[in-house]
C-alpha cells in the first residue's frame, strides 16, 4: 500500500497539503470574488483558479513558476479563442479540433506537460458550451486569467514560505520507497517466494524508487543550500550511501536456498532486513514530522541469534564451503547495513555537519531539465510518431463527444462527455485501460454519496463544508490513486450544482450517463491509430545497452584509480538506472495490453533482472574494496579488476582495450588479504550475469524478428 493511504502518514504527506493548499486557494478566490462582484463572475474565476491549479505539482520554485506561467497565459488565450468563436458552429468544431490535437501534441515534452494538456481540453470545453458575444468572450477571458493568475500568485508566495516543508516531504517519500524496496530485498530469503517472481517486484520497485529519488534531487541540490537545508543534504546523501548498501546486499539467493533451506539461517537473514525496512520507514516518519529521528531499533537479539547460527554450520567442502562463505559475507554487509542506517539517523540530528559535496560542486547532470523546443513538437508532426497518432485520437474522440452530446435527451452539460474523454484516453493503452476502469466505479460512487448527502443534507453551511473537502480530495489522490480523485470529481461538479442550482437532482443521472457515453468513445479510440508498447522496446533495450556500456566503462576508471573521485561513475549510473527504469515501465505497459500485441515478455523479464544485478554486483565490488582496505594486494587487484571489466565489456558489445597482461600474482600478498576470495566470487558473478544480458539481448531480437 502506498504511504500516502495509511491514516498513520496520510496527514503528513506532501500530497495532503497539497490538496488543502489547492482547495483553499480556490475557494478563497472565489468567495473573494463572489464578495466584490456576483455569482457568474465567481464562477469564471473560480473556473481560472481550477484550472491552473491543476498545474499546481511539487517541483523546484522557477519550474513550477514556468509551468504555472505557461498554464495562465495558453488556457487563457484558449479561453478567449473559443468563446469568440462559439456564434459559428462550423468555426467552432474547427477550432475544437484544432485545439485538441495542439493540446495533445504537447504530451511530447513527457509527464510534466500532461496537466497542461488536460487543462487546455477542459477549458476548450467549457468555454465552448454556450455561445457568446465578442464583448462576452473578452470578459470571459479576462475573469479566466483573473482567477488564474490569482491563484498561481497565492500558490508561489504559499510554496516559498513551506518550501523546506515540502522538501522534508519529498525526501520522506524516497525514503518509505527505500524501505519498501529493502523490505522486497528480504523477501528473497523467504522459500514461499519464487525468486524469479521477487527479483521482477524488486526491478518494478527500483523504478519506483529511482523517480522519487530524481524528485528529491531536484528539490534539494538544486540552486545553493539554504540555512535550514544543511539536515536534509546531509539525510539526502545519506540516503543515497545506504540505497548503495541495499543494492550491495544481492547475493546468490539460488545457492543459499540450496543448501540453508532446512535451517533458521534463511529466516534470520529476512528477519533482520525486514527489521532495516522498518527502522529505515521511521526515518521516513520523523522525516514527515519535521523531527530528528533516533536510532532506536534494536538488533542485538537477532544478530546475536545469527552469530549462534553461523557457529553451528558443520564445515563443508566445495560448493558447500561456498555457500558457507557466501553467508557470512551476506552476514556482513547487513551489519553495514545496520551501521548506514545509524548514520542516516544520525544526519536528521546533526544541522552543523559538512555538506558531502564541494561548495561550487556542478549537480546539473544530476538534475532534471526543462526542455520546451518548438523544434521537439515539429519533429514529431509525422505519420510514425506516437504522439501525432495520439493527438489525432484525441481530436477525432472529442469531436464524436461533443457532437453525440447532441443527440442526449439532455444538454445542460454537454461538455461531461468530452471530459470523460479527455480524462480517460491516454497516450499508452495501459493507463487509458486503467483510468477507463477507475473513472466508471469512481464516478458510479461519487454519484451515490452525492445522491445521499443531497437527500439528507439541505443545509447549505453544511453542503459547502462537503464541498471543500472534495475540492481537497481531487488533487490529493490524483498521483496516488486516482479512483479516489474520479469520486471527489463527481462530488465537487454535483455539489456544485447542487448548491447553485435549485432542483437539480437530475444531474447525478447526467453525470452517470455523460460518463458511460464518454468511456465507451475512449475504448473505441484506444484502438484507432494504436502505437503499442512493443514496437519501442527494441530501442529502449538498445537505450540499456548503451547505457550499460558507459557504466561499465565509468566503473572501471572509478575501481582502477583512473579518476579522482565517483562524479563520473554516479552520472552513468543514474544514466543506466533511468534508461532501466524507461524499459521497466514499458514493459509493465505491455503486459496491459492485448496478448497478441505483446512481444518477448520472458527475454525482457530476464534482461530487465540480468542488467539490475550488474549494479548490484557493481556496487558490491565497490564496498568489498571499501571493507578491506588493509593489506590490500593492489597490483593483483587493478589486474583481476582489468580483466573481468574486459570481458565485461566484451559481452555487452562494446569494443574492449587490449588486454593487459597481469602481474605475477604473489600468493603469499594474497592469501594475506582476506578480501581475495570474495572479490572473485563476486567478480564470476558478474562476468556470469553480463553473459545473461549478452543472451537475453539476443533472445529479445531474434523473437521480434520471428513475429
């Protein structure tokens, strides 16, 4: 369950003062303007504020000023373009068709811009519902750019003065994902899990963790830090130092099974990185509390219950001594799992720590851009771009709404139809399936409670009351779960109606009716012009791969002491991450689509794992380094490094450097240094999964050819 929908953390939640800062700006408005002029002047600016509400998201100050901006001054003139031309009919459907498929196209510059695009069809909508005048449409655009840039004026000046609170709740959010993806990781110790089965959640999960962890950089290493921003670099960094662990502690699960399934080995170990997910979800908690957290959680019992446990494993020969020596070194890395997290509490205690990077340290790589070309949304004006084929259903699907609102026995709202449109075809077929679904029970029920608050509540105090709290609702569980959102929607529009208009109780029936008609057109056009998820799986793979390269080639130069510090080897590995995270969610999106339109789902599956577990196996090497830095036999080290990262390299397709020949190995430096026989474990390992890629990548091309 999402964190946001336990009671015990709703309340602190960025996206609960998200929704009550968005329901009181636009409620505020409108009873301001209602107070100065009359009800339809309210409402217009009502409709203003609502609408750039909508792109009102958590993000950095100027991206949120840029894209607030750009929201005010599009659906404005939108406004104002469509209600001079609603006296001519045939204008107007040219204009509505012209406007939806711009609007569409916008989807190009990715998930920020989808608001934006919504909020253009809404606008498009309901300044198309009656005609009006020139004199009408100037006062009409006008009150909608009033009420908007009111509203995006109050919602600046709100988010600068809580903007460390709203950074203390993002950083929060990546760090419940963290405890969600630790506590995955103990999973893999329990024999009911099928470890294939857990290693996909785990790939699905560290999706999901890799986009909250984007957010929480983007919010708290951007520009200079702030006085009161010292804790949260610190527990931000933090964080990040323990993700590193997390992902260090991949071991052979297969072999461990193998020969500890009888035992209470197992057991422990996924007892005690259950207990890390815990302890890690408190950070979080204290994080959201605006509280240092403490280090409270203790393990001494079940570490202890462990140590009895290894000492009475019989000795073993081969394989068995193998899988002797793969447990103690797994017992070993929870224990600085163990440690991380103590420092992660300690850095939500310490505001005077040194900040973990240089003062004048360049984050941009690290950042998420904004990138608007005009030259983007040209490019993408052809035939085979799946964002031209989208905006061309879109267009076609809001036409064929608007014109069979028409033919209803009603039409008072004609625009609900085209709404339901808007809201539920989507750019990819797995989310307009899934709106699809939430949409039609969400509505179904928000029509229910309406009906019954309408039944038995007449007071108008109280209704409004009602009201408020679903204005709240709707952007509160709009990124969490949406069906919750489709209720508040349908109560706020019935609620509303119900407040201004007496004898309005046919409405709810309307509403219910205008929804079905509007889902049916949606899962019609889904169909029309379809671009299915597979036919961009095999660049995203080609994407990996070339990303995989780089990190390789960066892993080297950071573990053969070719560059100075891990700048280099961090960006390529949030290269690769994302570009993992991309093949992830398509794959994810295929699987909701129709079964003859999925491609390769075993051959992605296994890619998707192979690729996660080399930066596991990465990351391991790196900490295997740091916990024995003594004795450390480096020449024979760098060699055995040089060599596998070689072959590494081989594997992925990448054109590797000579090899170089090794140095005498002197087996007395070796046997002296106790990381020796890990480091090649893990190293097989490696060289092993690098070869899976290698085959999956093949396998992958050889069943999109077939088909």
């Amino acid at each position: 369950m999402h964190y946001a929908l336990a009671p015990r953390t709703f309340l602190f939640s960025h996206y609960f003062y998200t929704g009550l800062r968005i329901a009181t700006g636009i409620v505020g408005l409108t009873y301001l303007a209602y107070s100065i002029a009359d009800l339809p002047t309210a409402m217009a600016v009502a409709i203003g504020a609502l609408c750039t509400s909508l792109m009102d998201m958590p993000g950095p100050l100027r991206h949120k000023f840029n894209e607030m901006l750009a929201g005010v001054l599009l659906c404005s003139l939108v406004a104002l373009l469509v209600s001079l031309c609603s006296p001519l009919p045939w204008l107007l459907r040219t204009v509505i068709v012209l406007v939806s498929f711009l609007a569409s196209m916008m989807v190009v510059y990715g998930r920020k811009v989808m608001p934006l695009q919504f909020v253009a069809l809404f606008v498009m909508m309901l300044s198309s519902e009656a005609a009006a005048t020139p004199l009408q449409a100037l006062r009409h655009g006008a009150l909608f750019f009033l009420g908007g840039a009111g509203y995006m004026t109050y919602a600046m000046v709100v988010v600068w003065v809580l903007q460390r609170r709203l950074k203390q709740q993002v950083l929060a959010e990546a760090l419940y994902e963290l405890a969600s993806y630790t506590s995955m990781k103990a999973g893999c110790y329990d024999l009911a899990n099928p470890l294939s089965a857990q290693m996909e959640k785990l790939v699905r999960q560290q999706s999901t963790l890799a986009e909250r962890q984007q957010a929480s950089r983007d919010l708290i290493l951007r520009g200079k830090p702030g006085r009161g921003d010292t804790i949260l670099v610190q527990v931000h960094y933090a964080m990040f130092d323990l993700y590193e662990l997390v992902l260090s502690t991949h071991t052979d699960y297969a072999l461990l099974r193998r020969y500890f399934a009888d035992g209470d080995v197992l057991p422990l170990l996924g007892d005690l990185i259950g207990k890390a997910a815990r302890d890690i979800e408190s950070a979080a908690y204290a994080m959201t509390r605006n509280r240092p957290s403490r280090a409270d959680t203790d393990y001494r019992a079940e570490l202890r219950r462990l140590d009895q446990a290894l000492r009475r494993l019989p000795p073993g020969e081969g394989e068995a001594a193998e899988a002797h020596a793969v447990l103690r070194a797994t017992s070993n890395k929870i224990r600085d799992l163990i440690d991380a997290i103590r420092r992660l509490h300690a850095a939500s205690q310490a505001p005077g720590g040194v900040l973990p990077t240089a003062a004048n340290a360049d984050l941009t790589p690290f950042l998420t851009q904004q990138r608007y070309s005009i030259g983007i949304l040209v490019s993408n004006l052809r035939w085979t771009s799946p964002t031209f084929r989208y905006a061309l259903r879109v267009a076609m699907a809001i036409s064929v709404g608007l014109m069979s609102a028409a033919w209803l026995p009603y039409k008072t709202h004609g625009y609900w139809t085209a709404l339901t449109i808007a809201v539920v075809l989507k750019p990819s077929f797995s989310i307009t399936r899934q709106r699809r679904a939430d949409r039609l029970i969400g509505t179904l029920i928000g029509c229910l409670l309406t009906a019954v608050l309408l039944h038995f509540v007449h007071a108008p105090a109280i209704l409004f009351v009602f009201l408020f709290i679903a204005t709240a609702a709707g952007p509160t569980f709009l990124y969490v779960k949406y069906r919750y959102t489709a209720i508040a929607a349908s109560m706020q529009a019935l609620l509303l109606i119900g407040l201004t208009v007496p004898h309005a109780a046919g409405a709810i029936s309307e509403r219910l009716l205008d929804t079905l008609v509007g889902t049916l057109i949606a899962t019609f056009f889904s169909y029309v012009l379809p671009s299915w998820e597979y036919q961009s799986l095999p660049r995203l793979v080609d994407a990996v791969l070339e990303a995989n390269r780089k990190y390789i080639d960066a892993t080297a130069d950071l573990l053969l002491g070719r560059t100075a510090d891990d700048f280099h080897y961090r960006i390529s590995r949030k290269g690769f991450m994302d570009s993992l995270a991309t093949l992830s969610a398509a794959l994810g999106r295929m699987l909701d689509e129709p079964l003859a339109k999925q491609r390769a789902v075993p051959e992605l599956n296994r890619f998707t794992v192979q690729n996660y577990l080399l930066v596991a196996h990465v990351a391991a090497l790196r900490l295997l380094l740091q916990r024995y830095p003594d004795k450390l036999p480096r020449a024979e080290v760098e060699a055995a490094l040089e060599r596998m990262l070689v072959r590494v390299r081989s594997s992925l397709g990448a054109a590797s450097p000579p090899e170089t020949l090794a140095p005498e190995e002197r087996r007395s430096r070796i046997d002296a240094w106790p990381g020796w026989a890990p480091l090649q474990r893990r190293l097989m390992l490696l060289e092993q999964d690098a070869a899976q890629v290698a085959l999956s990548s093949t396998a992958i091309g050889k069943a999109f050819a077939a088909r």
